[in-house]
C-alpha cells in the first residue's frame, strides 16, 4: 500500500477535522499520515520533523499567507505538491509579487469541495504532478532497484573513492562523485576533491537528475551559465560547477541508478573519446556496486538485503 | 478509460500529453487547435491556454474547421492581454484573462479553476492545449518553474484520462529547453513542409503508430472531426 504524509493547516478546527475524516475514507487504499495545524509556525515544525508528501492550506492564515507557507515547504522539500484550499476567489490575492509557487488551487464553494480536495490530493500522492524536473520513465521500478543493492557499505565507498580518483586524474578536474539520485535527493557514494564535503542534495538542483533521463547514457554542459536547465542555479558555481560530464551507473535490467561524475571550474568540451572513456569508468563503478552487494549478502546475511535507505 | 484517436495518431492512451512542434507560428497554433479537436468527443471539456491568438480568434478557428465544435464545453485562458468584444453567440463561452504569461502562479490557479468547473458540469474527460508554450518559455526566467507548471497539468490530464498538447516553436529554443519538453511528454508530433510545399508529420515516442514522414492536409483533420 503506498504511504503519504498529508499537511493541512487552516484555522478552521472543525473543517479540519472533516477533511481528515473525508480523506481517510476517499483514500482508504493509501497509508495515510495526517497532519493539521493552524499556523505557519507551527506547520514549519511539522515540515521540519517529516517527509511531507502533500501541503494543504488556507491561503490566510494568523502568522502568514498560504503562499508563504508554500514557499518555505518547498525551500525545504522541493518535491511536496501543494493545494491552495480556500476562501479566497482566485481574483482576490496578488500574484505578482516576487517569488509566488506554482500551486493547485480549490475554492471552498460548494457542497462535494472536500471530495473534490480528495480526488486532487490522490493526483499529487499518486503522480510526481508538481515536480520542477522530468523523471525517467517507470522511476518507481528504478527507485525499487536501488533498494536491491547494498549502498551503504564502507568497502564500497572506498572502491568507488579510487574511481573517482582515476576519473579526476586522468580529465585533469579538480572534482569527481559517483552519485545515487533517490527519490528526493542526490546522495555521494564516491568523491574526489571538493566532493568530500558535499551534503546530499534535493533532485530538483542536481545536474544528474538529467543525466538519468539520456538515451546514450553519456551527459555534458560545457558551462552551466549558458544551460537553460541551469543558468538560474547560482549554488553551482558556488561548488565549483563550471562544466560537467556525467555517466549512467546502469542495472543490468536497464535502469540508471546514478552517475558518475566530473566536474570543472572552467568552461571546457569533451571529446567523443572522454565520453567512452568516462561511460567505460562508469561501467566498472555499477560492477563494484553489483559486487559489493552480492559479498556484503554473503558475508553478513542479516545484513545483506537491507538496501539502501536514506 | 479508453483509448482515442485523432489523424495521425491511431490509438492515443487516456492521460497522455504531447509536443507538437513544426512549421511557423500561426500554422503551428491551427495545426495544435486542430489536433486537439479531432482527438475529442462530444462529452468531453477543453481548455485552452492562448498566448498569442485572441480568444475570439481561437473560437472562430475552431468552429470554421471544426463543425462539430462544441462551444458550450470549452474553457479558455487568454493570454494576450487583448481585450475586444467577444460575438453574441460565444459569450457564454467561459474565458478567463491574464495579463502576464509569465505568471505561472496565476495561470496554474486559473487552469484549475476551469478544469475543476468542467469537471462540476461532467464534462470529461478534460482535453487541453497550450498554444502556445513558446511564448510561455519566454517569459519565465527559471525553466523548471515551467516544468513545474506543466508537470501539474500533466497530472489531472492523467488523472482524469484526458489529454494535453503543448504547442512549441522548435526555433525558437535551445536544445536544452526543447528536450526537457519532450522528457516531460509521453510523445509528439513533428510537422514539416517539404520540398514541395506539402505538408508531412512524423509520430514521436508512440507506440503503434506509423513510423517515419507521412504527408497530410488539414482538411483530413476537419473531415474526422465532421464525421
């Protein structure tokens, strides 16, 4: 049964508790975790303690607007689909000021509204239907194939640190990961250089998110400030993203899993040869993560399995 | 839900969105009016998102190539920021303005807000259109909110086995932003002119349907929508 955590917040105690009792009966065949507050502070607290899957809300509320409150669940967890659940006619509120989301909208008007707000949350639960980037086709098979492999170990990590290695070396980069983009994130299992300090980060900021979707496999910017994908990502070039080249770390069933990556701080091409080069690096990377796995299941069974969680 | 069809494509899955990308923008904007209707059923709702084309223009295009068109379940978003007199037989036709294309907030709003009343008055599935999406890209600074935007719209088409087509002037992005669209698309169409001055189109991403350029006219999409 799929799971998905559901903020409400509104002022409204008794529509609150309506809403609660009318998506667990619509929803009855999802896991739901509710969660309902009145404020923008104490809906910060919930947002800051738990993956939130979708955000209701009032658009006025004691302490703020529902856009600011939608503004900072996705500062936070840019995935999180949102609905604008109010009283407010769609022509009452300005939304030309700087920096307003995207967002679903449902006005509190007639009598089947909440079955309505039901049939919306379902949509954003059940489709990636606010995200700020493309996914691969059938994500959840390869998100499922992540979990069948042993990401965590330590020996791993230090293979994968020496492919790193090999890959800076020999394009001559200061910076090299071998990375997993999960659901929500980008997470380092190999790094080199300035790669070492890196925290995971959210889907919608890594370049890789990209490369996953290539049909060949092989992905390069040449210089990110003239990438319509990324020309607006400032925190790039703060890493020491400059240009970029990436290759799929790919399951024997087909599905890319991550990357393998180089980075510079300098505009610069790759050849047709660097491509094969670093797709054949990436290659050896999926092999000692196959590897790795399939000792790690031998060698500590209780273990072994586990996947990888985050 | 079941499948549609609509020249030239011969099966299309409910809840699928697609490109369509080709010629100049005027024939681009007839060419997506076109494929949109001819995919549709009397019961169905539209929604139009127009950019460039007023909406009373959009409605006259619609009805002179399209007989069976079906005003009183049509919706549309006009973008333009052109405000003119609508005739007396289309203004019941529910329209809503805004003045700035850039403001994907207020567009999404207003796209939910249509799509909700179709969805009051049972008329659905919800066929929609973006004409054009071109216009769009150039005015939002930041593409993923784009993809954002058309990454909701994508989710009630497919929640409610509709249909989405986004109309996009292939030259007038890089390719970046081109391919991102077609990442976010289930397929497309591409439409060209040939050395001849005929018309030809080639399927995208599609299953079970006819590979490589196939030459067509407009007419062939009215007469299926007559029929």
């Amino acid at each position: 049964m799929p799971e998905a955590v559901i903020l409400y917040v509104d002022p409204d105690t008794t529509l609150r508790d309506q809403v609660h009792e009318e998506l667990q009966k619509r929803l009855s065949d999802i896991d739901l975790d509710f969660e309902a507050c009145e404020t923008v502070t104490e809906a910060t607290s919930v947002v800051d303690s738990k993956y939130i899957d979708c955000l209701i809300t009032e658009y006025e509320l004691a302490d703020g607007s529902g856009f600011e409150l939608i503004r900072m669940a996705r500062n936070r967890r840019p995935d999180v689909g949102t609905v604008l659940f109010t009283t407010v006619g769609n022509d009452a509120f300005s939304t030309t000021e700087e920096e307003v989301p995207v967002t679903e909208y449902l006005e509190k008007a007639s009598t089947d509204t909440i079955a309505r707000l039901a049939r919306l949350v379902r949509t954003l639960v059940m489709l990636p239907s606010q995200r700020s980037y493309p996914l691969p086709e059938h994500d959840e098979e390869r998100l499922a194939a992540i979990n069948s492999y042993d990401i965590e170990s330590d020996d791993l990590h230090r293979s994968l640190d020496r492919i790193t290695d090999l890959a800076a070396h020999h394009f001559a980069v200061p910076t090299a990961s071998v990375n997993i983009i999960d659901e929500h994130r980008q997470c380092f299992i190999g790094s080199h250089g300035r790669a070492k300090s890196w925290d995971p980060t959210p889907r919608e900021e890594a370049i890789c998110t990209f490369t996953i979707l290539e049909d060949d496999g092989v992905m390069v910017v040449q210089d990110v400030t003239k990438d319509s994908r990324f020309e607006t990502q400032s925190e790039l070039e703060d890493l020491g993203i400059r240009a970029y080249m990436g290759a799929t770390l790919d399951t024997s069933s087909g599905f890319s899993i991550g990357t393998l990556c180089i980075y510079d701080e300098e505009p610069r091409s790759f050849s047709r040869a660097d491509r094969t080069y670093l797709r054949t690096l990436a290659d050896v990377a999926m092999e000692l993560i196959v590897f790795h796995s399939h000792v790690d299941q031998k060698e500590t069974p209780s273990i072994g399995g586990q996947g990888y969680h985050t | 839900m079941t499948s549609r069809s609509s020249f030239p494509l011969e099966s299309i899955a409910p809840g699928q969105t697609l490109f369509v990308t080709g010629p100049s923008p005027k024939e681009l904007a007839e060419l997506s009016l076109a494929f949109v209707l001819a995919a549709s059923e009397s019961s169905d709702g539209l929604v139009f998102i127009t950019t460039d084309l007023h909406s009373q223009g959009l409605l006259d295009l619609c009805k002179r190539n399209h007989p069976s068109f079906n005003s009183l379940a049509t919706k549309i978003i006009d973008c333009t920021g052109q405000h003119r007199d609508y005739n007396s037989n289309d203004r019941n036709v529910e329209v809503e303005h805004l003045s700035d294309v850039g403001d994907l907030t207020a567009l999404g709003i207003k796209f939910s807000v249509l799509y909700e009343h179709l969805i009051i008055e049972e008329s659905t599935p919800v066929l929609s259109g973006i004409i054009s999406l071109t216009t769009i890209l150039e005015q939002v600074e930041d593409l993923r909110n784009v993809v954002r935007f058309l990454q909701m719209s994508d989710g009630r088409i497919k929640a409610t086995g509709g249909l989405g087509i986004y109309s996009i002037d292939h030259s007038a992005h890089d390719d970046e932003t081109i391919s991102t669209v077609k990442q976010i698309c289930d397929g497309g169409i591409e439409v060209r002119t040939n050395g001849e001055g005929d018309r030809e189109l080639r399927v995208h991403g599609l299953p079970e349907q006819t590979g490589g350029w196939t030459p067509f006219s407009m007419s062939e999409l009215s007469k299926l929508d007559s029929g």
